[in-house]
C-alpha cells in the first residue's frame, strides 16, 4: 500500500461520508483517487440535536420515575397541579370495619357531554387522585373479600371535597359481638377496641399508646389495633332513665398528635374506634359525648342546631306537609293509607349514602361513603342510646333508616346527601354491637307515606305534650295543645295520640313523629315490639291522620310466628319446588341451565333455602318471565289457601338489580296471576298478596277475571321476572308460607 502525501494530508476521523457503504469510515472512496472529504455539520444544528435528545431523555427518566413520584405527592399537591378548568379529587378506600387502607379496582364513568377523565392516579395505599372536568361522574370501587361500592360525584367550579368510600367485608365478622359477650359476662364491664392509623399515609400505628380516665392503659399492636376495659358505675348502670356515664380516652404515638376523645358513653356492651392520628406533636381534643346527653347541656335548644339550619329542617318538614300529609278532604290520600294499612308495601332501599363529615351544622369539609345498611348500624348508637331495650334500639333502626334514605332521594346538597351533624342526623363512624344488631335485625325495613318511597320519618327525645318549667329542659314544640300524656304538634299536621309513658315527662323536642324514650318505656316497661311501637309513633296503630301516616315498608308482613303457616322452609330439601325453572312452557328468556336447588350458605330463618340460579337463553332476546312451578303446577299437590283474611308471601333475597317477583293461584275459574313487587338488593324482603284484594291481581289463563273468586285456592306458582341480561342472576327464597 502506497503512502501518498494525499494520504497522510486525510483527516482520521472527521465524520462518516453521507452514503457510504464502507462499514470502515477510514477506507478510501473506491471511485476516488484521493479520500473523500466528509461535509461540515453546522454547529447550530448540531446544538439543537443536543437539546432535542436531552429532552427526549429527560422526559424518558420522568415517565421511568413517574410511579415513584406520584406515590411520594400528597393530594394537596395534586389538586394545585390541575389546570383550571379541571379539578382534582382526593379519593382513599378503606375497609369499612378496620379503617384499613385498601388496594382496589375504581372505575369513573363520566355522565353528561361536559364529563371528562384526564387522570387517575395512585397517591398511597387506598389513595387516588382524579383529575375531572365539570361534569356528573359515577365511581365504582371494588376490592378483594369486600363488597362492591359505587356513587355519584358532582364536579363544578368548587374544588371538590376529599372522598373516602368505606368497603364492607364481603364475610361479616363476629368481632364485635364475641367482645360484647366478653363485657356481658360481667354486669359492670365495658370493652373498648379499636385501630390506629396516621391519618396521612394510612399506614397502622404499631405501639401507640391507649389510656383511659379510669387509669387502665394498653398498647397497639403491628396492625394498629388495641382492646381495653372499663368499668360502670352500679348506680347509673342500675337507672334505665339516667344517660350513661362517660369516660375518656387519650391515644398517642411518637411524631403524631395525641387524641383526646371526651365523653364516650360507658355501655355494657362493646365499641369499636377508627382513630386518625396526625403527625405532628401537641394534643386535640373532640366531644364524643352522646348527642341527648350535648342537648342537655344547653338551654336554647332541644338538639344543638344553628337557627340557619333550623329554618331548613322546617322548610323540609313543611314540603312534606304539604305533599305527604293525609287530608280527609283528598280521597286520593285516603285511599293510600288504606293500602298500605292493608298489605306489606315494598319499597327500594339506597345501595350507598353519602355523608358530609367535619361538619359545621350542614357545611362539612370531607365526604364518605357507606354501604347504606352499614350506615344505619354505625349510625344508630348517636341517636339511640345503646342500652336501651333491643326493641326500642330496633324501632330507633327503622326510623333512622327511612330518615337517611329520604335524603338519598332529596340530597342536602350534591356533594353529600346528609350531613353527620345534629342538623342532619347524628353521625360517627363507631360501631356498638347493640346498635348494628338492631340494624341488622330490620335490614332494609322503612317507613313510607306512598308505598313507593321513603318517608320523612321525624323524631325527637321527649314529645309528650307538656313543658315542665322546672326540669331545665329546651322544649321546641310550638303547639303543647295535645296536653300531658299525649303526643304530637297539630299546629304543624301532627295529630295527638294517646302516649301515657310520657306522662309527667317535661317536653324535651319538637312533637313530631317517634319519642325517642318512649320508645324505650314502650319497649322496656310495657313489653312492646319494634313494629308496634313504630306503628304506634307513625300511623297510630292504623288509624291514620295527617303526617301521622306513614307505614312499614319491608317488613315482612305476615312473617313466621302467629297464624302463620310455613309449608316450604327448604330445611329438608326443595320441597314442592322441585321443578327445574324452564319445566313450564310460559316461562321465557331463560336457558335450561337454569336451575333451582337447596342451598345451606345463605338462609333467612332455619339452616337453608331455596336456590334459583337464573342464565340467558342467548338464542332469544326477550325478558325474562320464570314461572318457577310449585307442586308440579298440579293443585292437588299444593296446600289450600282460603280465601277469606288469606295472605300469602315468602322471604326473598338477591344482590342483582332490576328483579320484581309475583305469584299465579289457581282459582275455580282459571289461574290469576299477582301484580308484581320489586325486589331490593342485598336485603331479605319479605313479599306478601292478600287474596281477597282484587287490586292485588290480574287476569292471566283460562277464564280468569282478575281477582280471586273460591273460597278456598291453590298456589299455582312463583313468578321472577327482569329484563333480559346476559349475567346470570341468583336469588334466593325462603319460608314460604300462608297466613289465615
């Protein structure tokens, strides 16, 4: 190889030829006879390369970073990051029994044109952040072993209110009751539980402090969680009408606040805590004294409500004066009350509720959200007091319920439906075993004015008639007319009743609707059940007037128990139900995969029911009509059911929606088929036709005429009817039975 001067004169590296298909950049131009000289890049273009590759890489590293950093941000700072036509929504998921934060799945479906979802990130353990334009938004949130929850969000020029939704578990746990055992086996005991967490990251605080007033001290454990005991004083624990006494609690970790909760109920029974600490040091202090025991302690009113939302809680008991109340001069309102006097009416039941927590009278800070029946156990003890006889706390649940499910209807506003204060309906996220028995012994049970919606179901400490000027007591009813040992505020569409175990008790509310201790004296002293007594308050015993006409709603009408005659419990197996649920020819919409089967893991009374597992037949598109047969659909193989005084119905439950349920009775003139009722989700509803009411059926084969004409029938079958879905659907039935 020649060593030309040219040669030597060749750069050694100055860049790569354009098109060179030399994989070496030092090889001379094989159509040259000198190498070829590379071109100059101009140093401008090469300065922007740099820059374009060092912003490509730098947005590399965010997005490698980005889980880390979103983990580390806190809420605050995602809600000043939104631009400002969006709005960013702090959302966290905890177990509704532990206060533990949850992994879940949420969903966010944007309602109305405006809606729009420009991100949705995670923030923590159970936490997100929503990023949402103006707009309606459903969420959906499930998690592993806890029950689904969804609700609405409104979104508009405010920044949002921090959310939290509170998961049930999907097994019930017995915690709360083996502890309430525990203070039951000694008659002065008290037992005190709870978890806790810092209130920022969620995390459990193992090894926080736990002291009581009365000395007694206990640690948390790695989950946060502690138990301690108390003792009540054998006087008051002996006084049916004294307030419980109180004790206090003080819980402290390092690095965090120390919680001082004042006046907590002493009960002889067990209470459980969600106690948020926050970091930092110092101390905060929060009244947990019961709300009848806060309304003593002031002179101006009988529950501590601020004028502004006084005048609201009258407007709202005047709209319903004027669209609820019985006027003997509206044949239409009478005819209403009538039916419902005479039939159990079904009426649906709010799934979730929102809550307005934090609150200053109806303005509160922070909302969550709570499986409704949940709401009703963990609300309850704020209002009733969880001593009281379990059929004065049961009464209490019903009148609690229909007034939370009302506000579902009618929100307080749309960011909450009800608030946790006094101005609304007493609210903590407590739970006492007493309380969530009650709740759970009238699940889904409400009172109703239409037979179609939850009624306004007013309530107070002490309505009877009479202000006794020397008892130190705020009495707010503004018309005493009805008098000592009667009940009720005519002035304001209340009718008197006749309430003696209020006799000699100074006025301690407004008149309206139940006594809260006369229920207890009903109950406790006179041997009442919950249903009479919540007759008693809301329709005087069926005798209707004014706003004093609402009645219960899923109640369970004519259920076990009385003249009542149980002829297919599924104890044993399927009973008169042994047909699979596509045997009939009138049924349509299902496929023969479809069965009905004894099932022993879900029951409404006994050990067993009756399964009925319903599939789409994909091949049609029609609705679903079951006509689930009984006895073969032979009368001969069916009880006899008289007409006369006759009623019959059965237990039923299901968690799918959309579901309405009716029965066909084979009369001496053709078969007649009941209208039909709606089931509720989640709830055991107890449905119920009377056969000598023709409003209660219809006309459906042979030569039917609509209502049932021989003295004496047969069940023809049950009926389950939905519109055609391609998820199965399961339901179950239980007791049913005839009532004479």
């Amino acid at each position: 190889m020649s060593d030309s001067p040219s040669d030597q004169r060749r750069p050694a590296s100055r860049g790569t030829p354009m098109h060179d298909s030399n994989p070496s950049p030092s090889s001379p131009d094989p159509g040259s006879e000198r190498p070829h000289r590379a071109r100059r890049v101009p140093t401008w273009l090469a300065i922007l390369a740099l820059l374009i590759a060092g912003a490509v890489f730098a947005q590399w590293l965010r997005a490698a970073a980005a889980p880390a950093t979103i983990a580390a941000a806190s809420p605050a700072d995602a809600a000043r990051a939104a631009p400002a036509n969006q709005r960013s929504l702090d959302i966290r998921v905890r177990d509704a029994v532990s206060g533990r934060a949850l992994d879940s799945n949420l969903l966010v479906h944007p309602r109305g044109e405006t809606a729009r979802v420009h991100d949705l990130r995670v923030t923590g353990p159970g936490g997100r952040v929503a990023t949402l334009a103006a707009g309606e938004y459903e969420l959906v949130v499930s998690a592993s072993e806890h029950a689904g929850l969804s609700t609405r969000v409104s979104i508009d020029a405010a920044q949002p209110l921090p959310l939290t939704l509170w998961l049930p578990p999907s097994r019930p746990s017995d915690a709360l009751d083996l502890l309430a055992l525990k203070a039951a086996s000694c008659a002065r005991c008290a037992v005190f539980s709870g978890h806790v967490y810092d209130q920022v990251s969620g995390r459990p605080l193992g090894g926080a402090q736990v002291r009581s007033s009365q000395g007694t001290r206990t640690n948390t454990d790695d989950q946060g969680y502690f138990e301690l005991p108390a003792t009540l004083p054998a006087a008051l624990n002996r006084d049916s009408e004294a307030l419980p006494a109180t004790i206090e609690l003080s819980i402290a970790a390092a690095n965090h606040r120390t919680q001082r909760l004042l006046g907590l109920p002493l009960l002889n029974d067990s209470r459980h805590l969600i106690v948020d600490l926050m970091p930092g040091a110092g101390s905060a202090s929060e009244d947990r004294s019961h709300v009848q025991a806060q309304a003593r302690q002031r002179q101006d009113q009988q529950r501590p409500v601020s004028p502004a939302d006084a005048a609201r809680n009258a407007a709202d008991a005047e709209r319903i004066d004027a669209d609820a109340a019985l006027d003997p001069r509206r044949p239409a309102s009478v005819a209403i009350a009538k039916k419902l006097a005479a039939q159990a009416a079904t009426v649906p039941v709010p799934a979730s509720i929102r809550v307005g927590t934090n609150c200053s009278g109806r303005s509160c800070s922070a909302v969550s959200v709570y499986a409704f029946e949940d709401y009703v156990g963990r609300g309850l003890d704020e209002e009733w007091i969880p001593s009281w006889d379990a059929d004065s706390l049961a009464a209490g649940a019903v009148a609690y319920r229909s007034y939370a499910a009302y506000y579902v209807a009618h929100p307080v506003n749309s960011r909450y439906d009800i608030c946790s204060s006094t101005s609304c309906q007493a609210f903590n996220a407590d739970s006492v075993a007493a309380t969530v028995a009650a709740a759970a012994a009238t699940r889904g049970v409400l009172l109703t004015r239409d037979g179609q919606t939850a009624a306004f179901s007013e309530y107070s400490s002490e309505n009877n008639a009479w202000d006794d000027p020397g008892d130190g007591l705020s009495c707010v009813n503004n018309d005493l007319s009805c008098g000592n040992g009667r009940n009720g505020s005519p002035r304001n569409n209340w009718p008197c009743i006749s309430d003696e175990v209020g006799r000699g008790r100074g006025c301690f509310g407004h008149g309206r609707g139940m006594s809260q201790w006369g229920s207890q004296r009903w109950a406790a002293n006179n041997g009442r059940d919950w249903k009479w007594i919540a007759n008693h308050y809301f329709n005087n015993n069926n005798s209707p007037a004014g706003l004093r006409n609402a009645f219960l709603a899923n109640d369970g009408g004519g259920a076990p128990g009385g003249d009542a005659i149980v002829f297919d419990a599924f104890e044993s197996g399927v009973g008169r139900f042994n047909s699979a649920p596509t045997l009939s020819g009138s049924t349509t919409g299902i496929s023969t995969a479809s069965l009905a089967q004894q099932d022993c893991a879900t029951r409404k009374n006994g050990s067993c029911s009756l399964r009925v597992l319903l599939k789409d037949d994909p091949a049609v598109a029609t609705a679903w009509a079951v006509r689930l047969l009984s006895g073969g659909g032979t009368p001969a193989n069916n009880l006899e059911l008289i007409r006369a005084g006759g009623k019959i119905g059965f237990w039923i439950y299901t968690g799918a929606s959309g579901l309405s349920a009716s029965l066909s009775i084979d009369d001496s003139d053709g078969t007649e088929r009941a209208s039909a009722r709606t089931i509720p989700t989640g709830q055991w509803t107890y449905l119920e036709w009377a056969l000598d009411d023709p409003a209660q059926w219809n006309a459906w084969a042979g030569a039917s005429n609509g209502q049932i004409d021989a003295a004496s029938v047969r069940l023809d079958a049950v009926w389950l009817l939905r519109e055609q879905t391609s998820f199965d659907v399961n339901l179950y039935l239980d007791d049913v039975q005839i009532a004479h």
